[in-house]
C-alpha cells in the first residue's frame, strides 16, 4: 500500500487542478437552471385544459351513468364532446382561455339558447358549466409522458 501523499504546507495547487475544478464548478452551475426546470412543473396551457374539459365531457358515462343534456335529449359522452369540438372550432379566436371554452362553447346551446347540463343515473342534474368549472379547480397538468385524464 502507498503512503498517503500530502502536500506540504505553502505549495501551491496545481493549474490541472485548478482548471478541473473550475471545469465541474462551470458545469454544475450551468446544469441547475436545467434541473430545476423539470423539476419544478410548468402551469397548464389553455390548450391543456380546454383538452382536459373536453376528455372530461367525453368520459361522462364513468360518472355512475351520467349523460351530457343538450336541448331537453340526452348524449352519451362521445356526442357530447364532439358537439363541444365543433363549438369550439366555430368560436374560433373568441377562445382563448378554459374559461372562454365553458362561456362559448360548454353552457347553452347557442340555437335555442337552453342551457346544458349533467344527469346522473339517480336522477340529479348539475348545470355543466358549473360541472366544468367544478372540474377545471381540481385539473393538475399531467407530467410528462402521460396522458390527459379526467
């Protein structure tokens, strides 16, 4: 086994030394900004929860029954949010936030001006803007890799 080799006191450090030092000191301050990116989450997009309240409408049926109410006529979730798809394209830039999407496009039928609801197997109804906003209070981002989910 080797003696430990120590530096007697007053010599100076080598420049390798130095240099490698400096080199991982560069390097780990400019890493953590990174790091601290993705590890700190991003708000939401709009985008994200306008997706978010429309998967929501379209998963509707795995609230024990409940049905999208439109007109006084009953839709399971797939109509329902294909019917808030073309809402939201015909609204076009007047959308700009989740909440834009619930006024424009989640509250009443802009035909008939009857305004939308959520029925649940018992019997209750909720208005679906208020179901919506319900929905959008509760909504965390996903993380990456995964999906948009209700």
């Amino acid at each position: 086994m080797l003696p430990a080799t120590r530096r007697p006191p007053g010599r100076p450090v080598p420049a390798c030394l130095c240099r490698t030092l400096l080199t991982w000191l560069l390097f780990v301050l400019l890493l953590t900004p990174a790091l601290a990116q993705r590890l700190v989450p991003s708000p939401p997009t709009e985008q994200q929860k306008i997706d978010y309240l429309i998967a929501t409408i379209a998963t509707i049926a795995t609230l024990h029954g409940a049905s999208f109410i439109r007109n006084g006529s009953a839709y399971d979730g797939a109509q329902a949010a294909a019917h808030m798809r073309l809402k939201l394209r015909f609204a076009g830039s007047r959308v700009k936030t989740a909440d834009d999407f619930i006024v424009y496009c989640a509250t009443s039928s802009s035909v008939s001006g009857a305004r939308y609801s959520i029925r649940f197997a018992d019997g209750h109804s909720i208005d679906a803007a208020t179901f919506l906003r319900g929905r959008l209070a509760v909504f965390r981002p996903p993380g990456p890799g995964t999906s948009v989910r209700p």
